[in-house]
C-alpha cells in the first residue's frame, strides 16, 4: 500500500542539473523498493519458490510496468520511464536472490 501510495503522489517539477542528476536517486529508489518488495512477497508464500521464481519476477516487473503507465497518464508532473521499469526489475531479481540465499541458509534439514 505505501509503495502505490509513493508512486502516485505527484511531485514538483524537479529543477534540472545539480550533483543529484550523477547518482539517480530515482532508480535507487525504484530498485530498493522493488527488491524489498519481491524479498517480502516470497517470504510469504509456501510454494517452491525456486522452480516457480520466474512467476514472481514476471509479476513484479508487469507491476512496475503499470506503474509507470499510471504515472505517465494520471500523476501531475510525473512521467514514463523505462530506466524506472529496469530498474524496478533489477531491484526485483535483487531481492530474489537475496530471499533464495537467505531461504537456503534457514531451510531446515
């Protein structure tokens, strides 16, 4: 809910130039979001994950999708943007991994 919350909110035009243009916070942004997201919707699910994780990824990636579809047609000062979408995938297949390390590490035998 928070996550939809953040990306609907419209935001003033950001004036352009300065330091922040060379690390993206944006994509930062997009990403950690996304992988915390992934981390946490696997964490939920009692199903076999790893045979089954290009449903998570495909899920999540078609979300940060509609994201920006959103953005781009209905938030005041927000717009499309594929770097956004990849990435919202990075940040997924981030998280993936991280929870497919975790899992195995805290799986009992």
């Amino acid at each position: 809910m928070i996550m939809n919350i953040l990306f609907v909110m419209p935001v003033p035009a950001l004036p352009p130039g300065g330091w922040m243009i060379y690390i993206y916070p944006d994509k930062w942004i997009h990403a950690g979001l996304f992988a915390v997201l992934v981390f946490l919707w696997s964490s939920a699910f009692e199903w076999d994950l790893p045979k089954n994780a290009w449903v998570v990824l495909t899920i999540a990636i078609i979300y940060g999708l509609l994201v920006e579809i959103v953005q781009k047609l209905w938030v005041p000062n927000r717009n499309f943007d594929m770097y956004d979408v990849l990435a919202d995938a990075a940040g997924s297949i981030a998280g993936l991994l991280v929870w497919l390390r975790v899992n195995k590490k805290n799986k009992p035998l």
